[in-house]
C-alpha cells in the first residue's frame, strides 16, 4: 500500500497540471482530455510509462485522422461512424496493435464523427498536451530506476520459486496423502512470475534507452538483464526437479529432500536482496552445499533417481549462473563438491552518477 503512494501522487500532481495547462494556456473550456491522457499514460507498469504516452497519442491521431477521411467520404451518419471505427482500429494495428492504441483510436473515431471534427482536432491537442506532461514527468523529473524495476521482478521470482520447492519437500515428507494433496496448481504462481520477469526486463531496457538520466550508462541494466534472463532456465529445473523427484518411489524420494530443502532456503533467501554482494555470495556457496546434499548415486542406479540428481545439479548450476559464477568455474566447483567459489560483483546504477535533471525527488517514476 505504502509503495503505490508514490505513483499516486505523481499521477494527482500530473493531471492537475496538464487540467491548469488546457485551461489557462491553450484556454479550453473543456480541457477533459488533457488530464485523461496523463493518467491513462502514467496508470502502467514503472518503466513503460514514456511509451504508454506515445500509444495513446498514435491512437488518438490515427482516429481523427480516419474519421476526417470517413465524413468527407460518407458524410455525418451511422455508416460513417461504422467505418471510422473500423479503419481506425485497423490503422491502430498497422502502428502496433497495442490495446491503448486501439481504444484510442476507436473512441477518438467516434467522438470526431459524433461531435464534430473540431472536436477530434482539439482531442489531438489535448492528448499532445496530457502526453508531454507525462513524459516529463517519467523520464525527466522521475524515471524509473532500471536496476529497481528487475531486482524486484527477480525478488518476486526468487520467492515464488522457493515456495515451489518448499512444497515438493511438503508433498515428499506427506508421503501419499501429501501426494494427493499436491496439485500443479500449487506452482501456477511461480510460473506466471517469469512472464512478469520478462516484462519487467522489457521495461527496464526502455527506460535505460529512452530516459535521459541513463543514457550512456545501458552496460549494467543490460548486464543485469542477462542474469535475470537465466530465472527463465532457473524455473525450468525447479520444475525438472520437483518432477522427478516426486516420480521415484517412497523410499527413494526422501534421500532428496535434504537438497531440495537446501535450495528451497537458498532462492528464498537470495529473493531478500538479489541485488546484494554479499547475499548473491552466500546463496552461490548455500547452492554447491544443497549439490553436496543430493545422494551419490551408485553403479547400475535406476534411471528415474539419475534424473532426479541432474534435477539438483541443475538448479545448482542456474543459481551461480544468475549470481554471476562463470560456468566453467560452477560446473569444476559442483563436481569437486566444494562450496569455495567466488562471486563478482553485481551490477551497479546511482543516481548520483546522473545528471539532476529537473530536479525532484529521484524515486522511480
């Protein structure tokens, strides 16, 4: 709740001002849309709010565009407003297709067509006006913080993970009620956090390349973006993990509990600050502990406990991956059985370093 205050505020204080601007210095009378426009630009994800402001805007000019053209065609009536619409969600796809545009488009079509074209016209002003508010709002006077926007995507991630695990260790030590009990649905959550990654990796570049506080300094957003990334492989081998280990027989799952467990704990634990030194340094040496953890397999083992055993392995490997081990130096460490590995440090990015620009407050827009 404390967190959204913030975004709140900057959306009052935005479309209060795109309102005083209308009014007073373009002197509409009813100057509606401009604040419209502000809010619908800044009410998204941190990160995506420059570029929500510039769909609106291609939205709204491609509709009056095309109900210009349908009435000097058709004339004013139900067929022209048909075909306004119609065009001007099929220009809103031509420039993009994203449902911002596509609304805008339509509606702007149908108030050009219903009310007037000065009418469309002065929606076009106004949407220009709300827009550039907006945009100096979230890229000037309080852009996203790249690195913020994916460490807490990573967080969310990391946890949501480490519950998966947390309950195949549950499912294991229920024994066959716990296996009844356990659904796929319990890892839904985990699972749906990775396509949140990706759209915050997604917004995290745009900000890097579209605000001017971080231009010229991409390498650690896109050095950090290449970690995250490997959370996509991470997911994948909890999810190989917990198959295969709740495939074996009764007997023969419990030797993998202790190791599981162990990950379990380590993702939650590198969710609490994926962003810290020291945190990323522990939960590497925690990971090569969990690996020691998994039963040595024997000659002739079944097929479904070598399966299990890469399952560990695996998620091993994909937590130095995304701490920032080189592979060469995770895969030498998980064979020798060692937990000594060295961790460098992670990426960087302070707004001291930037240029005040506007002035403010520096919290992430």
């Amino acid at each position: 709740m404390t967190e959204n205050l913030w975004p709140v505020a900057q959306q009052t204080v935005a479309a209060t001002l795109s309102w005083w601007i209308a009014r007073h210095v373009i002197h509409h009378h009813q100057p509606v849309f401009a604040p419209i426009t502000t809010l619908v630009a800044l009410n998204t994800a941190r990160g995506g709010r420059g570029t929500n402001a510039v769909r609106f805007v291609a939205g709204v000019v491609a509709g009056v565009l095309v109900a210009e053209a349908a009435v000097a065609l058709l004339g004013p009536g139900y067929p022209t407003i048909a075909l306004a619409v119609f065009l001007a969600i099929l220009a809103a796809l031509v420039v993009g297709g994203e449902r911002v545009t596509m609304a805008q488009a339509a509606v702007s079509a149908v108030i050009a067509v219903g009310t007037g074209i000065q009418a469309g016209s002065n929606r076009v002003v106004d949407a220009l006006l709300g827009a550039g508010v907006a945009l100096v709002f979230s890229q000037l006077l309080f852009p996203a913080h790249p690195l913020a926007l994916l460490r807490r995507a990573e967080s969310g991630t990391l946890a949501d993970l480490a519950e998966a695990l947390a309950l195949t260790v549950r499912a294991v030590d229920g024994g066959d009620a716990g296996q009844r009990e356990w659904t796929w649905e319990h890892l839904r959550a985990a699972y749906a956090r990775l396509a949140e990654l990706g759209e915050a990796r997604a917004d995290a570049g745009t900000a890097a390349r579209r605000s001017p506080v971080w231009w010229g300094r991409r390498e650690p957003v896109e050095r950090e973006s290449r970690y995250a990334a490997g959370l996509d492989l991470l997911g994948a081998s909890c999810l190989t993990l917990t198959r295969t280990v709740l495939a074996l027989d009764p007997g023969r799952r419990a030797d993998f509990t202790p190791a599981v467990a162990e990950l379990s704990r380590t993702l939650r634990s590198l969710a609490a600050a994926p962003g810290d030194h020291a945190v990323r340094q522990r939960a590497a040496e925690r990971a090569l502990g969990a690996a020691a953890l998994a039963p040595a397999l024997a000659d002739g083992e079944a097929a479904e406990t070598a399966a299990a055993a890469t399952g560990v392995t695996m998620v091993v490997l994909d937590v130095l991956a995304f701490v920032g081990v080189p592979a060469d130096e995770a895969r030498a460490a998980v064979r020798a059985r060692t937990t000594r590995v060295r961790v460098g440090a992670p990426p960087t990015l302070r707004w001291t370093s930037a240029p005040r620009l506007g002035g403010g407050s520096r919290r992430g827009a």
